[in-house]
C-alpha cells in the first residue's frame, strides 16, 4: 500500500508559514499602538494597576487577533 505524505507536508509547511506571518503581523500592530499610545502602557498596566487599560489592550490583541485569522484564512 503506497501513502502519499506530499498533501500533508504541503499543508503543514503552509501553516508554518501563515503561522509566521500572522505573528508577523500581530507584533506590527502591537508595536504601532505601542508608538501612537502617549504613555508607557507597561507601566500604566503593572505600576498603576490601570485595569481599564488593561481590558481595552487586551481587547485590540483579540481584535487582531480575529482581523489577521480571516484576512489569512480567507
């Protein structure tokens, strides 16, 4: 019985590769809210135990989150 893997490799080098790119584009995002914001949101979040930031932080990961597995799983 002959298996043929090459469909399998192929999706698995795909997803490495979508993979990266997603992560790619994720940091991007981040580093731009990092730059527009007019303060340390480290500081703001672990010094100053701003909860409202945190919460909107964490939603704008998620919403990227969600915005970067549609645009790269079509």
């Amino acid at each position: 019985m002959n298996i043929d893997f090459a469909p399998f490799v192929r999706t698995v080098i795909a997803s490495v590769i979508y993979s990266f790119i997603g992560i790619v584009m994720f940091a991007a995002g981040f580093l731009v809210i990092k730059l527009v914001t007019p303060f340390s949101i480290r500081k703001e979040i672990e010094e100053d135990q701003n909860t409202a930031l945190a919460i909107v932080i964490g939603s704008v990961i998620l919403g990227l989150s969600l915005i970067i597995a549609h645009a790269i799983g079509g």
